[in-house]
C-alpha cells in the first residue's frame, strides 16, 4: 500500500526573502464591524510586509487599527461583528483569507503565534500553565501528557523562570506580572514559528520588568530568526527592537520608515507629534507637547485626512482630499528607501 | 482548608439553632392545638385532652418545650411522636424519605442534563435566533407554577395521551415518577439553562477563550476544555444548593401526584398541626440545606484554583 | 468570606479587555448615563414592550374590572348555567370563558381575580424591597459585628424553605385577608433583596467617591442613602422586578393548597377547576393563562430590565 504523504503547501521556514516573497504580506486589507449604531470602519486599506527576522513596529494609539489588523492575520477576529470586505493577507505567498478554516487553524500557533497584552486573563484562570503550555505539543506535535510536560518545563527555562520543574503545575494568578507574560511568550514560541506577533506585549508590565521581556523577546527572536509585528504604543519600546516602522491613524498607514530614520525625520504631522509628546531630559522645564483633540470616532471619520482636525499644519485640501500614502523622497528627488507618508505636505514636513 | 470548614460548622450552629426557633415558634406560639384537631369537631373530654396534652409537653412554656425537644434530638436522635399516629418522627421520615430521595434524585438529573445542554446550546448562539427562543422558553417555564404545569401534564399524557399514569403508586417505578421528576425539575431547569447560556456567553468572549483560539486548538477543544471548565463553575454551584430545594420543594409537586414523600408528609403536618413532625422534617431539610451549602463551598475551591480560604 | 472572593473574581474576570474592538470614544456631544443607556436599550427591546404592554392591561383590569365585564364574579346562577361551555365567538360577554360549578362567569372570575395576584404581587415586593434593602445596607455598611448578626439573620429565614414557611404562617390564619398573605410572603421573602443588596453596598462602599464623602464629613445616612443607595438600585430593581412575578405564582400555589387568599383569586379558582379536570377543562384552563400571562409578563420585564442595566450583557 502506498500511502502519499499529506504535502504541506508551505515551503520550508527560515528562508523568507531568499526567493522574494516575503514571509507576511498584508494587502489592502479592509476590516469593519458592523454595530448597532452603524459600521465602523476599523481597517481602511493597509498594506505591510515582514521578512524573517525582521521586526515590523505597528504604531498607533488605541482605535488606530493596529490590533485590528493583527487579529485579522491571526484569524481571530469575531465574524460577526467583524467583516473583511477586501484584501489579501499572504503567509510564504499564500492567501489566508480564502484558505479553509482546517488550514488556517494548522498555521496558528505552528506557523504564526501571538503574544497578548494582558497576560493574566489571556491564559486560562483554571487550568495550569503547564497544561496550557503542553497543549501546543498534544494537540499539534500529538504527543502524550507526559512529553507535553516535559516539553513545558523546557519551555519554561528557556524564558527563564526560575524552579520552572517545580511550577510547572500552578495556575497563572500564582505568578508575577513579569513571570506571566514570559509564560505567554514561552506558548508563542512553543512550536518555533516563522512569525510572532506582539500585541501591546510589556503594557501591561512595570517599566522595569518590561526591558527585561524586550529583551528576552528580542534575543529568542534573534534565535530563531524568526519575523515579529511588535504592536505598540509606546515609541520607546520601538526605538531598540524594531527594523522598520508603519504609523496608523484611523485604519490607515499614514508613515512608513526605517526606525532610525523615522525618529530623525518624521514625514507626518501626526508622527512628529508623537514624537514631541515624549518627554525628555533636555527639555526638562518646559511644557510637554501633545496633540490636541480627541482620537477620531470610527463611525464618523472625518473626510479628508483623518488627522486633519488635529494637525497643526491642516489646509483646505486636507478636509476633502484623503492622501495617499506615497514614497517619501529627499529634496533631489532620490528616493529614500523603505519610507512613505500619507500627508499632502510630507515634503514640508520632512523637509522644512 | 480544615479551618475554613471548622469555621462555617461554627456558624452553622447560630443558624441552624435560629432555624429550628424560628420554626417551633411558628409552630407552638400560632393558634391552633394539634391534640384539639385530633379529636375534629366533636371534641374530646377535657381530662383527655389535658392528659394528652401534659404527655405531650404541650402544657409547658415553649422555650422548655424547644429546648426538651432539641436535648432529645441532639442527645438520642429522637425527633418526637407523630400525635395522630403515634409513631416516631423518626420512622415517618424513614418511609417518605427515600422516596423523596428518588424523586429529588430523578428531577436532578433532568435539570442537570437538559439545562447544561440547553444553557450551552443558547450561549454558543448568543443573540441569534436559537438563544431567543431558548430564552423564551425557559422565561415561560419559569412562568408557569408547579401545579399549573402538574394539571397540563396530567391532562395531556395521562388522560388524552395515556402515555403516563396520572398518579405514582409504586415510587420504585420510574416510569411513574417521570412525569412528577418533570413538573419538579421544570422550574430549575430553567434556571440552570439561563444560567449556563450567560456564562457560556460571558466567557467566549474571554480573552483566554481568544488565546485558545490563537493557539490553533481545535474548536471542540477551545469548546469542551477551555470554555466548559469556566463556564460551568457557577452552574454546579447552583446546582449543589439546588438539591436541598428539590428536596424541601417537593410539597405541591407530591401532593399533585399523590407522592408520600417528605414534600407530602410536611404538608399534611402543616394542616393538621403535627408540631413534632412538622419541626422534625423541617430540621432536617435544614441540615440538608446547611450541608449542601458547606459542600458547594467547598466544590467551588476544587474547581476554581484561584479561591484559596483563609 | 468565600462569596467575596467569588464576587471580586467574577468583576476581574469581566472587566479584561474586551476582544476584538476597542470601540471609539462616546461621542462627547450625547454623554450617556447607566440610566440613560439603559433607557435606549429598553425602547429598543421587544421583550421589554410586551411586557410593558401586558402590564398596563393588567393594570387597568385591578383598578377598572367593571370595564371589562359587567357581572358579578361571585353569584351564580345554578339552574341556567352549571357547568356551561365557553362560547369562544362571544368575545368578552360573560360566557365567553364558560362557566363553572357553581354557575359563575369563569370570564368574570379571571377579570375580578386579577386584583388579588396583583395586590399581593406590589404588596410584597414593596415589603419585601423596603425591609430586605434596610437590613441588607445596615449589614453591608456597617460590617463587623452588625454583618454577623444580620447574615446569620438572614442566613435563618433563608434556610426555611419559602413555600413550607409561609403555609405554616398562614395556617395559623382563619381569615386570609390581602395584608395577612402579604405578610406571610414577606416574612420569608426579604432575604433575597437584602442578600443582593448587602453585595453591592459592600462593593459600592470601597469606591472612591464614598471615601471621599467620608472625609468631607457628610453624614452617615446621607452617605447612606445619597452616595450608596444610587449606586446599588440596579442589581435590587432587577430581583424585585423578577421576583414580583414568583409572588403573584406563590399566592396562585397557596390558594391552589388551601392556604391562600379567602375570596376571588385565580389560585382557588384553579384549585377548584383541578376538582373538574376530566370534565370541564375551561375552568381552571382560562384563570391558568390567566396567571402564566401575569407572571410571566412581570418576570419578561425583569429581564429586560437586567439586560439593560448589566453592561456585561451586551
């Protein structure tokens, strides 16, 4: 008896890029949710991509769409409420919105893993992490209750917590904010995936315990050479860890950049307010800058520029225009690898 | 652990104390004399009432009756005499209440299995079309009281369907006690469904049951693992005090479908003013009840680690 | 105390950050309180219109029973009308509904026996919310020893069995007026509110705003009853509101065992139909829909009320 082996359509990791697809293309993606008091439009056509070993940096505050858009990827969005009308999300070149939810259920966690914000009520209160740790392996590797274990404490050590064999068995509310969020990172990395994908991951934490969990994630990704979305808020967080950055604001990407770059010359109003709004060292004394107005309401975007009500340099053309979001070149027309700004006046902003 | 449940035995004590008081005065310190109806409207002699009366210790001020009454139930389980019957509570209670036991135990398992089922099947579809007409359901149950619902039975399956006896002789027989297991299980049914279907839907919008998700579990095992667990905690707890109510509630369901159980043998001391049996039977639903509270306590620790008593 | 832990577990576990969408800010224009919110959820419910539609027939037929019939509930005429059938076509005359042993208008009976399980229904969740929500804020707010005593207080009422504990009160009563079956009600029902109101005045005691009350010197009882009282209605007007219902089933189940109201009321109507079940089906068929309409009109309200009023809900 011949037995054809199930052919797994996904080429082998660790080798995104080399043929040029990247290893997590978003395009176009649209997401609403369709509410009682009407549809917000939570995701307007973003476009991003990462390659293994990259660390894309999603920016953006809360209502941006940047979380949206990750729990898209995942496929964990609620549908209902939740609709995506348009767009591609593609994994090593593939579509996962139109693969079966079979397929789509074997890349999450395998393929494609996600680390939450808050660690204490996204593990589940009444079973032990152990257990929730070792599911990974029973239920994707299938292996025993035994080996499962096993595999969790391993696991548990190499996040670094400490006496990991004799805590394999306690619940989650029995560690430390710190220690949780490295169990949750531990479950992501479980099965060594292509991609992680970082919601808000140290938020939740004590400016302290945070670097610590940065860096851990930093290095295991490093590793593992491993592609990561790291979605924040916090431009600090980024500065360190991240390859390049894309800036959202209402559903949309308004600024892409290299981070380096982006924290020199930011192309978009709304960028450079973000920046201003960190308090810093050598401007101790004087009034800290910050944005004024309110984050737009979904369901009545302004037209136009969504930032337009808030931006300092809005003119006419931004209240009925929507920009698109263009490559970003130097005064001489070179172009600037890697950069793009969805504001009418990025040449004024970056440049004068 | 061990010195939790010393300390709910300890507050047991003022309440079960309380309870029986309370029931004894209700009892004695109304009007109307048990050894007076026992004679109807003829009416005894009154040396062989006062007679009865002192071999009763009803001539005694209630607060000595109580705390004979008490001496002898702690001291030699003795529950009293049946006046009209003679015999002890004791014995009464050995005949009605297994078959309560059997009853409560029948209803139990209804409400249990259909109510879990029913309450999972609405919160999974919370907000659709299933859960609204689950949820319709369970509010008419809820709506219609026991008899009501005892009488439709009857009428439909016993007499115009004939599928059902129409009484339970033989309380062995579970075909009989089906239909009252239903009458008595309907109302808490409802209630296990109402509460099943809310914390069902309450948790699938956990953030744990979205890691589940994330982790590419299985949907029957993002389901049956880590929903059920969560969801099900408040439901056994409502479940474990719920047996002292099949227990004690059973009065209209037995006497609609001529049942002589403990619901029963109450009502007919109620009427009849049988202080002894009366106070007996109800001590001992109270315990019932005060054990089922301490056992449900106890459960929840078991099932949800993150209760520690101190 | 464990019921604490599980209360504060419960409110930790439902306020984790909600799912999928972090939904804009209200708009600044229309702020919105607990109250009006639950207002616009509740025009918008259809269980909650139903009910309230219901409710204010039920209403009118307690205070106005002449509109809607005019015969006398309680003569009957023997000779012409023993046992009669319903004469469905006859919408609203008085052998629409049939007749009964007695020879008595089964129509005017269910109109006149509506005010009795009305009367009984307000009458004892009034008694019931007034005496259960005192003991319940004197235990919650004062705690230590005050909470002992009233909790082993309530935890004793509790622990009888209602329907056993009122039968045996009203047993004791020759003459079953409205008041004595209010009382008897009221005298096992309490425990529930105070139970409920004893939680939420515990929780509403550690807010912010009751300390800082507390420091501005405001007395006890205006912290009492202005600062924690608001705040501690919604969870005490849901269980009232439901339980309004179980009353007026409790007092049909006391008439149907012998114990309830004396005079016109759907219970004894229905305990006596019980009597001609293999006969005449409409005399306890029509006083039973009767009352499964009624209570489950004030229960339907109940829920629409929790639905509105529980954020966690939506």
């Amino acid at each position: 008896m011949t037995t054809i082996e199930e052919v797994v359509p996904v080429p082998s990791p660790r080798d995104g890029g080399t043929d040029g697809t990247p290893l997590l293309e978003v395009r176009d993606l649209h997401v609403e949710f369709h509410t009682r008091e009407g549809v917000v439009k939570a995701v307007n056509g973003v476009n991003y991509s990462v390659n293994a070993g990259e660390t894309l940096a999603v920016l953006g505050e809360s209502g941006s769409g940047k979380s949206v858009t990750a729990q898209a990827i995942m496929g964990i969005l609620d549908m209902p409420p939740a609709k995506i009308p348009q767009g591609e999300i593609r994994f090593r070149g593939q579509d996962m919105l139109t693969m079966s939810g079979e397929d789509r259920r074997k890349i999450r966690g395998q393929r494609i893993a996600m680390i939450f914000q808050d660690a204490l009520s996204s593990l589940n209160p009444v079973l032990s992490v152990g257990y929730q740790l070792g599911e990974m392996f029973r239920v994707h590797q299938g292996l025993s209750k035994k080996e499962a274990k096993a595999k969790a404490i391993e696991l548990m050590d190499r996040v670094k917590i400490p006496a990991a064999a004799a805590r394999v068995n306690d619940y989650p509310h029995q560690f430390s904010g710190g220690m949780r969020q490295r169990i949750m990172i531990a479950m992501a990395l479980a099965l060594e995936p292509d991609l992680i994908i970082a919601d808000e991951p140290t938020t939740a934490l004590d400016v302290t315990v945070q670097a610590q969990v940065m860096d851990l994630l930093a290095e295991l990704q490093r590793e593992y050479n491993m592609g990561l979305i790291l979605i924040t808020h916090d431009l600090g967080v980024v500065a360190d860890v991240a390859d390049k950055i894309a800036v959202m604001y209402a559903g949309r990407i308004v600024e892409r950049a290299p981070v380096h770059e982006l924290y020199k010359r930011p192309a978009h109003p709304y960028t450079r307010g973000l920046l201003d709004s960190i308090p810093r060292l050598d401007q101790k004394g004087q009034e800290l800058y910050a944005i004024k107005g309110l984050p737009p309401n979904l369901l009545r975007v302004p037209s136009g520029c969504a930032f337009n009500p808030r931006c300092p340099k809005a003119q006419d053309v931004c209240r009925t225009q929507v920009p698109d979001l263009l490559p970003v070149t130097e005064q001489d027309g070179t172009e600037l690898v890697g950069r793009a700004s969805a504001c009418h006046f990025w040449k004024e902003t970056i440049h004068g | 652990m061990g010195r939790y449940v010393a300390r709910r035995l300890l507050q047991m004590i003022p309440v079960f104390i309380g309870t029986t008081l309370l029931i004894f005065l209700m009892v004695y310190a109304l009007p109307g004399d048990p050894v007076r109806g026992l004679f109807g409207d003829k009416g005894g002699s009154p040396q062989v009432i006062a007679q009865l009366r002192h071999q009763y210790g009803l001539d005694q001020p209630i607060l000595v009756q109580y705390w004979h009454y008490m001496k002898n139930m702690i001291l030699h389980g003795d529950f009293g005499t049946q006046i009209a019957s003679g015999r002890p509570v004791t014995d009464v209670l050995g005949d009605a209440f297994p078959v309560t036991l059997r009853l409560g135990a029948l209803a139990f398992v209804i409400e249990f299995v259909l109510g879990i089922a029913l309450g999972i099947t609405a919160g999974l579809r919370a907000g659709r079309v299933t859960d609204n007409a689950i949820l319709l359901v369970t509010l008419l149950l809820i709506s219609v009281p026991v008899f009501v619902l005892g009488y439709i039975l009857k009428v439909v399956f016993a007499f115009n369907l004939n599928w059902l006896p129409p009484n339970v002789n033989d309380s062995t027989n579970i075909n009989e006690l089906l239909m009252p297991a239903i009458v008595l299980a309907t109302a808490s049914l409802a209630y296990v469904t109402r509460l099943t279907r809310t914390s069902i839907a309450e948790n699938l919008r956990a953030d744990y049951i979205r890691t589940a998700i994330a982790k590419g579990l299985p949907k029957r095992r993002v389901v049956g693992v880590h929903l059920m667990r969560n969801s099900l905690i408040p439901v056994i707890t409502y479940l474990g005090t719920d047996i002292g109510a099949l227990m004690g509630g059973a009065v209209v369901t037995e006497g609609l479908f001529n049942i002589q159980g403990v619901g029963g043998t109450i009502a007919q001391s109620i009427v009849r003013r049988e202080g002894t049996t009366l106070v007996g039977l109800v001590t001992i639903l109270v315990i019932v009840y005060l054990l089922a509270n301490l056992l449900v306590d106890l459960l929840y620790a078991v099932l949800d680690p993150r209760i520690r008593y101190a | 105390m464990p019921d604490v832990t599980k209360t504060d577990i419960k409110n930790a576990v439902a306020s984790g950050p909600q799912a999928a969408l972090q939904l804009p800010e209200p708009k600044p224009e229309k702020s919105r309180s607990l109250w009006g919110d639950a207002w616009g959820d509740l025009r918008r419910s259809w269980i909650f219109i139903v009910s309230s539609v219901l409710i204010v027939i039920l209403l009118l037929i307690t205070f106005f029973p002449g509109w809607f019939t005019g015969v006398d509930p309680t003569s009957g005429d023997l000779a012409k009308h023993f046992l009669q059938k319903p004469r469905l076509g006859n919408i609203g005359s008085p052998d629409w509904l049939g007749y009964d042993q007695q020879g008595r208008s089964v129509f005017a009976r269910v109109i006149y026996g509506t005010r009795a399980s009305i009367a009984v229904g307000f009458g004892t969740t009034i008694a019931v919310t007034v005496v259960g929500g005192l003991v319940g804020m004197i235990a919650g707010y004062f705690g230590g020893i005050v909470d002992s005593v009233l909790s082993r207080l309530t935890d004793v009422f509790f622990g009888i069995p209602f329907l056993l504990g009122t039968m045996v009160v009203l047993n004791s009563f020759q003459d079953r007026t409205t008041w004595v079956v209010i009382g008897a009600l009221s005298f096992f029902g309490w425990t529930q509110i105070a139970r409920v109101m004893r939680g939420a005045v515990i929780t509403t005691k550690q807010a912010d705003y009751v300390h800082a009350a507390q420091a501005l010197g405001a007395s006890t009882p205006r912290i009492m009853f202005r600062h924690i009282l608001p705040n501690t209605l919604a969870p005490v007007i849901v269980v009232a509101t439901i339980s309004l219902g179980i009353y007026i089933s409790a007092e049909a189940t006391l008439s149907y065992l012998g114990l309830g109201l004396n005079g016109v009321s759907w219970g004894n109507d229905i305990s006596d139909g019980g009597n001609q079940i293999r006969v005449a089906q409409w005399i306890m068929l029509y006083p039973s829909i009767m009352l499964i309409i009624t209570v489950l009109a004030f229960i339907m309200l109940g829920e629409a009320v929790r639905n509105a009023l529980d954020p966690k809900m939506r």
